[in-house]
C-alpha cells in the first residue's frame, strides 16, 4: 500500500497532528496578557496612571477586560499606599460598571471614592466626589440621597467659590429635578442658574446642553415658544462647535416642538434632519425614537403609506438592539396604521 494512502497518512499522523493540536490549545491559553503583566510590573504612580488612561480605551467595545485591568491597578496602588490613583481607578470603574449596566457596583464605587477622597483630597476634588456619588444615586433612582449628595458638593464648591463645581452641581440638581423627581418648575430654576455661569466662564458646551434642558423643560410646562428660543440657542452653539450628535438632538426636540404646535410640516422636516444625521452617527437607539414619532405624525396627517414605512424602521431597529419596549410600541403603532 502506497505511502499516500489516506488510510496509511491518517495512522500515521494521527498522533502528531493530536499532539500538535494539544500543543497549540495548550500555548493559547498559555499567552500572558502582556498590558496585565506590565501593570503587575509597575512601581510608581506615574506609571500606573499611564496604565489607567490606555485602560480607559477599552471601556465603550470590551468593557470586562477594561474591568479586569482596573482591578489589576487597584491591586497595585493598595499594596503601594497610593490612595489617589485608587481612588482615580474606582472612577473609572464607575463608568466600567455603568456600561455593563452593573448599577448597584457603580454605586458602591462611588461610595468607595468619596470615602477614599475624604483622607486626602482638597475640597474641588471633595466637592466632585460627592457630586458623581449624586449623579450615581440618581441613576440608581435613590433621589433622596442624590439630593443630599448634590447639597454637599454645592455647599463645598460655595464654600471655595468654585464656579465651574457649582454650575456642573446646579445642572445636574436640574437633571434630578427634571427627570427623576418631575419638578419641571425647579429644574428650570437650576438649569437657568446653570447656564449664566457656563455663560461667564466661557464653556460652550456645557452652555448649550443647559439651553438644550432648558428648552426640553419648557416643553415639559407646554410652553412650545420658549422651548424654541432655548433650543434655537443650543442649535447655534452645537453647529458653532462642531457637534453632530448635539445638532440632531436638538433637531429631534425642534420636531416635538412643532408637533406641540400642530405644525406637522415643519415637525416632519425637523424630523428627518434629525434622522439623518442619527444614521449618519449609527445612534439606533434615537434613530428608532425618530422613526416613531415620524410615522405617528404620519398617520395623524392621513398618509398611511408613510406612517407604515416608518413604523417597520423603528420595528426592525428595536429588534436590532433588543429594545422590547421599542418593539412593542412600534407593533402597536403598525396596529393601529
């Protein structure tokens, strides 16, 4: 029988080709993580904080692996008494953690931080700590303790006559007031003292998001004239600065501006402008939010045809990105076409 018998290779080179196979599965898993190894190696603080801005890369496509370097380093930074760059890394587990959608951690870290902070940090750093705690807390919809986390963090940056902590602290009390505890009349009150800070301290962007709230609150009190003249004013900064996401936002709010006011036309291109540059962006999620009101004012408006085309968009985009709630709101809207 010939050498190149299949029968005659198989028996033959069974055993190598096992081998091998073991080999290689053996050496894969072998492979040392070389940023973890380099991490383990690490010394000083500057290095470590080197180490936490290339983890801080990882975050939005492979957040556990980002989670397990961040670990890494505040193993690190304990055995070395370098509470500052813990209490830096717990920070940016926060975010690790609200990615995976891990609340309750996200929550304990920055509970972890504040307790870190209070050893060492100067009150700016202070006044921070306890306002991401708020920000967490409101998250976790515990607003009783974002309040008072908030309170701490304004009276500390008052204390220091820190502008820029206490706009950020004053905006985000308006974000608690307006979405968490329904008090459009309150969240207008500091979104408004929010803004005259961001205005003199020169920061655009801060600025527009405050006219941006601004304007969405105002559509909350059904007050469809101010809402346009504070997104209007958010609009202009956003085109001013470059920032595509902040124009289609307010594109879309221009949209639920004039569908208050029964000026479909005028919603519907807003609409579609705000659409394209979420396509553009590939935001499924408020691309799958424009697709609904698009096709339900559609419908009020008698064009079936329309109404139904982008009802099944905002069907297949919540399929998509497995928005149950999306789904199910856009089956009943093609109910109902």
């Amino acid at each position: 029988m010939s050498l190149t018998h299949p029968l005659i290779w198989n028996r033959r080179f069974i055993p190598f080709v096992f081998s091998l196979l073991c080999f290689l599965n053996l050496s894969a898993k072998a492979v040392p993580d070389s940023l973890l190894q380099i991490i383990q190696a690490s010394t000083t603080e500057e290095q470590l904080r080197e180490h936490l801005e290339h983890v801080k890369g990882f975050i939005d496509n492979t957040p556990e692996k980002a989670l397990s370097y961040s670990n890494e380093i505040i193993s690190v930074a304990r055995a070395s008494s370098l509470t500052s760059v813990w209490a830096d890394t717990k920070s940016v587990q926060s975010k690790i953690y609200l990615r995976l959608g891990r609340l309750e951690e996200m929550l304990a870290s920055n509970q972890k931080i504040l307790e870190l902070k209070l050893g060492y940090a100067d009150e700016v750093e202070l006044a921070t700590a306890y306002r991401n705690l708020g920000t967490a807390y409101t998250i976790s919809r515990d607003y009783e303790q974002a309040l008072y986390n908030y309170e701490q963090s304004l009276n500390l940056s008052e204390k220091i006559d820190n502008d820029q902590g206490k706009a950020a602290t004053l905006h985000n009390l308006g974000v608690l007031y307006q979405r968490g505890l329904s008090d459009h009349e309150e969240a207008l009150t500091y979104y408004t003292q929010a803004s005259v800070l961001f205005e003199s301290l020169g920061k655009e962007r801060d600025l527009a998001l405050s006219y941006f709230n601004i304007g969405l609150t105002h559509f909350r009190l059904n007050q469809p004239n101010e809402a346009e003249e504070f997104t209007t004013k958010s609009l202009k900064l956003y085109e001013s600065l470059d920032l595509d996401n902040g124009v289609a936002l307010c594109q879309a709010n221009f949209g639920d501006i004039y569908t208050l006011k029964q000026d479909y036309p005028r919603a519907i291109q807003k609409y579609k402008q705000a659409l394209q540059t979420f396509e553009l962006l590939r935001n499924r999620s408020a691309q799958l939010t424009v697709n609904n009101k698009l096709g339900t004012i559609y419908r009020n408006v008698q064009n079936s045809s329309a109404a139904i085309f982008h009802h099944r968009a905002a069907l297949g985009l919540a399929k998509q990105i497995f928005e149950i709630r999306g789904e199910l709101n856009a089956l009943n809207n093609l109910s109902e076409d």
